[in-house]
C-alpha cells in the first residue's frame, strides 16, 4: 500500500500531493512501481495534528480518487474517520476505507456494512492531539489485540466477511519506541488470528529515535528493516511511502517466508 497523504501538514509528505496533478502522478508512480493500493489521506494523523473538516477532506480528496479511479486499476483506501468523507469516496471510486479510528462512528460501522467494502480497523490510544502525552499500558500486545478483536467480531455481527476485516496494531499512535518495537516483535500474534494484518511503519518516528535520522526521508532503510518482520510474520499489506524500495524488500522477504 502506498501513502499519498493529500495534505498540507502531513509528517512525512506534507505538500507534497497537495497539488491535485502531483498528487495523480505520484499515484500513478507508486502503481507503476507495484503498489496494490493507494491510500489517499486528506487528514494528517501526526501528533498534535489538527481534525480538517469533512468539506476541505472532500475537496482535497475526491479528484485526486476520480482521477486515480479512471487511470488505473490500482485499489483505492481512503484514510479518514468521517463517515461523510468515506461515502463520498467510495461514490468516487475508492474500494477500501482505512479507519484510524476503527469503526468508533456508527455512521461509518454502518456504511461499511452497507457497501461491503474492505475495512482496516486500526488501534489508537487517545486521539492524535493527545496520544503521544504519555501512553501507558500494562501489556501492550494483550491489550491492542483485545481491542482490534473486539472491533473486528462487531464488524462480523453487523454482517461483514471475515475476510474483508483488516486488523493494524497502530504503529506510532499512542505509543512509546518500545511499545513500537514489541508490537513488531509479536506481530505475528496478530497474524495467528486469522484477520489478515496491516502494519504501518514507514519512516515513523520510532526510526528516527533509533537510528537518529531527523529527516523523514532518511529513514528509508529503517523503514526497510520493520517492513521484512513484518512481511517474514506472514503481515498481508505494509503501508509505505517508498514503494519501488519497499517492494524489493517485499519480494525478498516473502521468497525467504516460502522457505521457512
Ligand atoms: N499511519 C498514518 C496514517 N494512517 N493508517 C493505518 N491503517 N495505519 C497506519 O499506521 C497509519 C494510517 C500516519 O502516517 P502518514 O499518513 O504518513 O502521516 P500523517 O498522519 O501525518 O498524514
């Protein structure tokens, strides 16, 4: 899955896709390069970020999807927790709605279920303003998989397929470096489920804490390291901002996986 955050403020890519031609092109490159799917984000979710109305998710979103849609035959998720915005992308062509929020509206457990639709249901402690304050919990792996099973079985009871369920521990949302790395570490808990799993970890901050790279863009090969745990687990998509790197890595991983 490639990220294609169509926003001003987005921690790795912010501006970059703002333009609604640049932000066609480089979803044009990242299939082009191999990405399944395009994750089109009209919201930053960084730390401290601030909530964007539905309206400016919309007018950021749907032409850069409507023109994704007519070009290519990649899949399209779309990256927001409101209802408003998900319908309207759907109507425009996305195939997949990727909630941070997992389903938390009723208005979006209910339009998923309506329109059948793949659903990735991530786990977050607190909201993007405050859940980097001070995360705590007394087990991390336990307690993300109680939570993303529970969204899950509620998914199932209000009439989705099992395999159109997505589960992601929440790589960087309220969490410390260490809650990070043993998430990635049992990741494979999550995978034994039977949900299939995404995991995002692309040139996240626990990268740079770790190998000191300040710069987003730096982080590529520790991006690179973390997207192979995860790939070797049996994780089904990875969602990266640098897909020609990333899928060389993927293609390893997985022919060692078959080995094993
Ligand atoms: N991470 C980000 C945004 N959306 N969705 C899922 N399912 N899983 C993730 O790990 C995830 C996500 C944050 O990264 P990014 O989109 O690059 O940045 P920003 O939120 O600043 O736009």
């Amino acid at each position: 899955m490639g990220v294609l955050n169509v926003t001003p403020d987005s921690f790795s890519d912010g501006g970059k896709f703002l333009n609604t031609d640049k932000a066609i092109e480089g979803a044009l490159k990242m299939a082009a390069d191999g990405a399944a799917i395009i994750d089109v984000g009209p919201e930053s979710t960084r730390p401290g970020a601030e909530p964007v109305s539905a309206d400016e998710q919309i007018h950021r979103a749907i032409p850069v999807i409507e023109a994704i849609a007519k070009k290519t035959k990649v899949c399209i998720s779309v990256d927001t927790t409101s209802p408003k915005v998900a319908k309207a992308a759907l109507d425009a062509g996305a195939n997949i709605i990727n909630d941070i929020t997992a389903l938390a509206d009723e208005q979006m457990a209910k339009l998923a279920a309506e329109r059948q639709v793949p659903v990735i249901l991530m786990h977050m402690q607190g909201t993007p303003q405050t859940m980097q304050f001070e995360p705590k919990y007394d087990d991390v792996v336990a307690e993300v998989l109680r939570f993303l099973l529970d969204r899950a079985k509620r998914a199932e009871q209000s009439g989705k397929l099992k395999e159109r369920i997505f589960i992601d521990p929440g790589i960087g949302f309220g969490k410390t470096v260490e809650h990070n790395l043993t998430l990635l570490a049992n990741i494979d808990k999550f995978v034994k489920t039977g949900y299939r799993v995404l995991v995002g970890p692309s040139r996240k901050r626990f990268i740079g804490q770790l190998t000191g790279k300040e710069n987003p863009a730096d982080r590529v090969f520790g991006t690179a390291a973390a997207v192979a745990i995860c790939v070797a687990a049996g994780v089904s998509i990875v969602r990266v901002h640098d897909v020609a790197e990333m899928m060389n890595v993927v293609k390893v991983a997985n022919a060692l996986r078959k080995e094993a």
